[in-house]
C-alpha cells in the first residue's frame, strides 16, 4: 500500500450557500460532511490529510475540525497539515487587483500545496460527500497505478442531483475507459429529463441517468504540480484577473489536448450529496441519517 494524501479544497466562499458552508453540522451529534470525508479516507489507506483554507480561517477550523479529528488520526498514524491558499505563489511580475476577494481557483489551490505533497494525492471539495466507495476506488487506484497517469472518479449523474435548482458538472466524455473530453456544464432535471447547457459551446442536450460525470474528485501523480505551475502562467498572462478562475478541469483538459496526461475514469457506486442551496441540507442530513441506520458509519463517528 502506497503513501497517499487527501488534499481537502476548503477555501471556497461558499457564495450561493451564504458563508462557511464547510462548517454545517449535518451528522447526529455535531458531525461535518468534511468530517464524513476524512473518516472514510482513512479507512480506505489515506495517511495524510492537507487542508487548503484561507488565512483567516485558520483558528475556525482548527477549532472544530482539527480539535475532533487530531486524536483519531494520531492513533491511525494519519498526518494533519494546514496549507494557506495566498498569491505568494504568483511571479512578481503579475499583480492581483486589490479589489479581488475570492480564490484564484481549484487549480491554483492545489498548486498552494506542491511544497506540502511529496507523494500520490486525491483532491475533494470540503462541502462535498462522496461516499465510501469512491474513496476506495480512488485508493485502489493510487495503489495499482504505476504510470504518471490521473484518476477521475466518475459519479453517474443521476447520483449527483438536487431538487433545488440546476448544478454544475464536469460532463465527462469516454474512450476505451479514458477521459477524451471533460465539458463544464449546467445540469438540471426537466420533467425527468436530465438536461444540460456547455458552458463551453453553449449547447442544450439530454443525457442518460448513468452518463458519468467528475465531481472533482481526482487523484494525481505529483509531477503534475510543474504542469499546473506551467498552465498558472498561460492563465496570468491572458485571464482578467479581476474575476476570472484557474480551475483545475481546464488544466486538465489542456493536458489531454496536448498529451501529457491520461486521466482514467474510475467507476462508483456511490451517490454523491452536498448543500448546494440552503434548502439542500435537510436532505443531506436524512441521507447521512439513513447510512448510520444501515450501520455503513457509527452514530458517533470519533469515538
């Protein structure tokens, strides 16, 4: 079994939600998502958390989700990391508005942890539930793998819903089990007809139930840190730096486009839920309830 890391992406504004959504209880006794994720990535071989978070979110979260997990993953002999995403990564030569408040991006974000990150990593958002089984055919994956090769969980889209309003996916287009494409789309459900709109080409399609798509769970080679860093220059040089993001789908397809990566699609069983819109929590905090009912977690998940 091989050293692996789970890279948490928490510095989101969590803007539609309306503040730290990371930090909303939704298990039985005070438990996170972000709780749920960590629980499930170590017992599928995950030694090393790193958390990507803002600053001035330090204390916030090492208060709540350091203080309850700190004692668990000593005993499993699991590293605990905080890393900062700051623009001191940037060449001086490319200067940040000073009216911009939000994150550079994901891509960016995870370019904030290549100094933290020696070995094999799977990112996740921090308001995201996976599911066990996607954390193990991520693990499965970093274990087997010995090519400089990317691992992209691949939820059907049906999974990955909410009743609430229409979501943005990652509609992923497959060739013999490889990612060829990854088309960055609006998803919403109309009369139970999944429909999406390509926020690249501006088309309006219909998708089957089962079509896969990446909920930006995805496991990296850590060489891929220089191709990021390499791709954060091209989106310096020709970005509005105002508002545009670095995001770590475009880099991906970019890398597909010019063959340096390979991005196998990995299947899962598992449902993904999340709180998208505020009104999406009472059904995550049901859905979480219904797996402690079925004994897939502990009612008390620290203990």
């Amino acid at each position: 079994m091989k050293d692996k890391t789970l890279l948490i992406l928490a510095a989101g504004m969590g803007s539609r939600f309306g503040g730290l959504k990371q930090l909303e209880p939704v298990g039985p006794n005070g438990e996170f998502i972000i709780d749920y994720s960590i629980y499930d990535a170590i017992r599928c071989g995950f030694n090393k958390i790193v958390f990507i978070i803002k600053e001035e979110h330090q204390d916030i979260f090492k208060e709540t989700i350091g203080s309850r997990i700190e004692k668990y993953a000593k005993k499993k002999n699991v590293k605990i990391e905080y890393v900062f995403q700051k623009t001191d990564n940037i060449p001086s030569k490319y200067k940040i508005p000073e009216e911009r408040v939000k994150p550079l991006g994901t891509a960016h974000a995870i370019l904030c942890a290549k100094d933290a990150i020696k070995e094999p990593f799977m990112i996740i958002n921090a308001d995201d539930f996976y599911g066990y089984d996607a954390y193990a055919a991520g693990a499965d994956f970093i274990d087997s793998n010995d090519k400089n090769e990317i691992g992209l969980v691949g939820y059907s889209v049906i999974n990955t819903l909410t009743e609430n309003g229409t979501v943005k996916r990652g509609v992923c287009h497959i060739k013999n089990g490889y990612l060829s494409e990854l088309d960055e789309s609006e998803i919403w459900v109309d009369k139970e007809i999944i429909k999406t709109k390509s926020l690249v080409t501006g088309k309006l399609s219909e998708i089957e139930k089962e079509k896969k798509v990446s909920m930006n769970m995805i496991c990296f080679y850590p060489e891929f840190f220089n191709y990021i860093e390499e791709k954060l220059v091209d989106f310096l040089e020709n970005s509005d730096l105002t508002k545009s993001e670095f995001l770590i789908p475009t880099v991906i397809s970019d890398g597909i486009k010019e063959n340096i990566c390979k991005v196998k699609v990995l299947d899962t069983t598992a449902k993904w839920v999340g709180v998208t819109y505020k009104e999406d929590k009472d059904m995550v905090v049901f859905y979480i309830n219904s797996l402690i009912e079925d004994k897939k977690y502990p009612s008390k998940l620290w203990n």
